[in-house]
C-alpha cells in the first residue's frame, strides 16, 4: 500500500485483502483501470444515540418465587450472561427475546421494557 495523500490511499490486491482495521472511517472505493483500488477517506459518519433501553426483569424473577437468572436463561434459550447483561442494563435483548421473556412472565412486553427517552 502506497500513500496518495492524507485522505487518499492506494490499495495493491482485490478489496479483499485490504484489512477492515486500516480504514477506521467511511471510505469511498474505486477499482483503477490498472486492476488496483483507490481508497478515499469521507471522514467520521456521526452516530445517533440509542436510547437507553430499561427493564424490570431482575423484580419480576423475584416476585416469581425467586427464579434464579439461570432458571430465566433456560426458559428462554439464552445464557445466564445474557440475562446478567440485561439486568444490567448492557444488553438490549432481540425482539425474538424479548417477546419470550414477556411469555414466561405472562405479560406484555411493554410491560417489562421501556425506553428512556
């Protein structure tokens, strides 16, 4: 790989090849007559912020004669970490999840996730 410029390189090989980790921004790629590709960088792409997703999963388990996380985990296919994580508010779970865990509780899933706007 050759320099054109601060914003500009010259990719040897198939795009392929080229590593995701050396184009840490948004890049515009064009395949040269020569067979080679020139990468031009756009700049940052501004991410929007998610907003925060909140759940009451931890005190319904408790008002379910204490079931346990790994007990939750089983019923609804996914690993006690899972549950830790949303508990924790880490994870956002999959609407798939989420429509899961409302069935073992016997509730709506509105009723158990919201989101912090």
């Amino acid at each position: 790989m050759r320099s054109i410029g601060t914003t500009e390189r010259q990719v040897d090989g198939p795009i392929g090849m080229t590593n995701r980790l050396d184009f840490p921004d948004v890049w515009f790629i064009m395949c040269l007559f020569d067979g080679s590709f020139l990468c031009i960088e756009a700049g940052r792409v501004p991410r929007k912020s998610e907003p925060t997703m909140t759940n009451c999963v931890r005190e319904l388990r408790q008002e379910h004669a204490g079931m346990t996380q790994q007990a939750l985990a089983d019923q609804v296919a996914v690993t006690r970490q899972t549950i830790v994580a949303m508990e924790a508010g880490a994870y956002t779970p999959s609407l798939a999840l989420a429509l899961r865990i409302a069935r073992v509780f016997g509730r709506k899933v509105e009723e158990i996730f919201s989101l912090g706007e």
